[in-house]
C-alpha cells in the first residue's frame, strides 16, 4: 500500500460510511425494484445507479471515500435488489403451487419461517459460488457484458 498510486484513504476497503451506504442502497433499490416487480413483474439492474451514487457521494467533501470504498457500497446496493428479484419470483410460486389439487402454501404467513429459511439459503448459495467464481467472473475476465464495462467505468471515474 505504500505505492505512489494509492493514497490512505483510496486503501480502506470495508469501512463503516461503505457498509452503511450500502445497506441504505440495498433498501433503496431493494425496495423499488420489490414494488416494480410484484406490480410490472420485471425489475431493473441497480448497478449503475448505485455506482452513480457511491462515487457522487463518496466525493464530497464530508463523506470523502476511495475507490474501494465505492465498490463495496455498490456491490451492497446491487445485491440488495438481486435478493429481492428471487424473492417476489420464488415466493408466489410457492403460492400457485398445487400438490394433488390443494395448494402448497395456502397464505404466506403461514410459511414465514419457510420462506425466511428459502430466501437465506438461496441468498448464502449464491454467496458462496460468487466466492469461488469472482476470480473467472470479476477479476481475470475482460468484462464483455455492457453493464460490467458500465459499472466499471463508473468506478473508474470516480477516481482522484
């Protein structure tokens, strides 16, 4: 870290004000794309917006924040609205499932402790193999997709 291209603060990864941003991203666009999704039944990517709105905000002056810093509250964000996408699409199939004519779950606060445990469950899956997939996916890859190029180039911007 002690490289001419990194500064103390543009070294701190997982800090409060990135953890916190995230998690208020995350409920942000969480709750958006919730809403968006059991009304139109699709949802948007927050990637970007969430870039966006690290890098603006991690640029002033009271909230100064490195690039680093910047990732972990976008990342934060964009997870938040991924968990709640295989929420409103799971849980009301569990609904219309029908297992010899009768319906699987009746109500959903029936199933509250089963939903949670599904939700955790596929929320820790997809944790673990992002684990053993960031290096092919995130590091080593040359980021074909658009919206990884996007975000990227976000980040990058917000640079000093």
């Amino acid at each position: 870290m002690s490289s001419a291209n990194h500064t103390p603060s543009a070294g701190r990864e997982l800090s409060l004000k990135s953890v916190g941003l995230g998690v208020l991203l995350a409920f942000i666009f969480g709750s958006a794309n919730a809403y968006l999704g059991l009304v139109a039944g699709q949802t948007v990517a927050a990637t970007i917006p969430a870039a966006v709105i690290a890098m603006a905000l991690f640029r002033l002056p009271a909230f100064r924040g490195g690039v680093l810093e910047q990732n972990i509250a976008r990342t934060a964000g964009s997870v938040g609205e991924a968990l709640v996408a295989g929420a409103i699409f799971t849980l009301p199939a569990f609904m219309l499932v029908e297992v010899d004519g009768a319906r699987l779950w009746k109500d959903l606060r029936a199933h509250y402790w089963e939903a949670s445990a599904i939700l955790l469950a596929g929320g820790l899956a997809g944790v673990f193999f992002i684990i053993l997939l960031r290096r092919a996916l995130c590091v080593d890859a040359h980021l074909p997709w658009p919206e990884s190029v996007a975000s990227a180039q976000v980040v990058r911007a917000g640079q000093d």
